[in-house]
C-alpha cells in the first residue's frame, strides 16, 4: 500500500472523529421496559437511540420540546392508527409516557408543529 493512502485513510479518519459523527445508543430495557428518548424540532424528531430492531413489548418514551414553541406529540399503532398517546409539550418541557406496542409496530408525529409521520416497524 502506498503511504499516500494510508496517509489519506489516516487523514480521513481523523475528519470523521472530529466532526463528532456518531452513531445511535441501543434503547435501554429495564424491567420490562423499553426506553426511547426523542426530542422535537421545529418541524422535526430526532431520536437519541436506534429505532432499528424493536421488538412488540412496553416501551416508555421521553419526549422534550426543543423548539422555541408549544409541539404536540401523537403515537399511534401503524396498521389501526388507535390513538396510544396524543399530549401537547410546552417550550422546555418533557414528558413520560408508557405504551404497549404490538407486532403492528407504531409511527409519530407532531400535528401542532408539523412534522411528517415516522413509521416504524417491529422485528418478531
């Protein structure tokens, strides 16, 4: 291999270190319960763990309004849509809730600050 490679891989690494890209926390279970942290965006959710590979079970998400005004925060069952949880978040607030999610899996959104749905599926 030619050092201008194994230069370029060095340097090239060191870029990816330094621009603090990062890969997403497995969720958490204890006791039975799956932990999801979100946090809401003017227009967007971002999701502190992977949201790859759940499983149907009880989960608890934590959501935080990180817009600088009042969100919304609606779960639903991906194949009914039954409503699972439906709350406002005031600016800096956070909430709990804990949820039974099925093999139906379950999507997201936020109707006051819109944002698209996120689906997401389950592994059985």
């Amino acid at each position: 291999m030619k050092i201008s490679n194994i230069l370029a891989s060095a340097f090239f690494g060191i870029v990816i270190l330094a621009t603090g890209v990062s890969f997403a926390d497995v969720p958490q279970t204890v006791d039975g319960v799956t932990t999801i942290h979100l946090e809401e965006y003017n227009g967007y959710f971002s999701a502190e763990e992977t949201l790859a590979g759940l499983k149907p079970g009880t989960y608890e998400f934590i959501v935080e309004n990180k817009s600088n005004k009042l969100v919304g925060f609606w779960l639903q069952d991906a194949v009914t849509h039954e409503l699972l949880e439906k709350t406002s978040i005031e600016v800096g607030e956070t909430i709990k809730t804990r949820v039974t999610i099925t093999d139906n899996g379950f999507r997201y959104r936020c109707p006051i600050n819109p944002t698209p749905w996120y689906e997401v599926g389950v592994s059985k």
